[in-house]
C-alpha cells in the first residue's frame, strides 16, 4: 500500500469516527473508541517488537572473507 493510499484510508477513518461522535449516544461512541484504541495499543505493540526484531536479527549477508582466497585476488 503506497503511503498516499494509507494517508487518505487514515483520513476516511478519522472522517467516519467523527460522524459517529455525533450519531451514537455518548457511552456507545466511549466503548467504541475503547475497542479502537484496544486495537491500535495491540498493533503499536507487534509494530515495536518487529523493529526490535529486526534490530537484532543477523544479517544474511557476510562481510566475511573465506580463505584461501581465489588466486585471482592474490598479487604475486
């Protein structure tokens, strides 16, 4: 998903949330704004433990030498 999609989908939401502020009754639009920031705490959560994986994950890629070398990288 490109960023410009996933800034107007974020828009969309906020637009919808605010016309359910004015639609539900105060308690109901609290339990859905609960669930919602249940939700988001939960996928801020997994998001912090990805980059913390990623962080300390071993890269698949060596910077190590192997010896001995091919003879065409020896200088004689």
């Amino acid at each position: 998903m490109s960023r410009d999609t996933a800034d107007e989908q974020i828009g969309t939401v906020l637009m919808d949330l605010m016309r359910a502020r004015r639609t539900l009754d105060p308690q109901t639009f609290d339990d859905l704004i609960g669930s919602i920031l249940t939700e988001v705490d939960m996928g801020m959560q997994l998001a912090d433990e990805m980059a913390l994986e990623a962080k300390f994950r071993r890269r698949t890629e060596s910077n190590v030498i192997s010896f001995p070398l091919p003879d065409s990288h020896c200088h004689r």
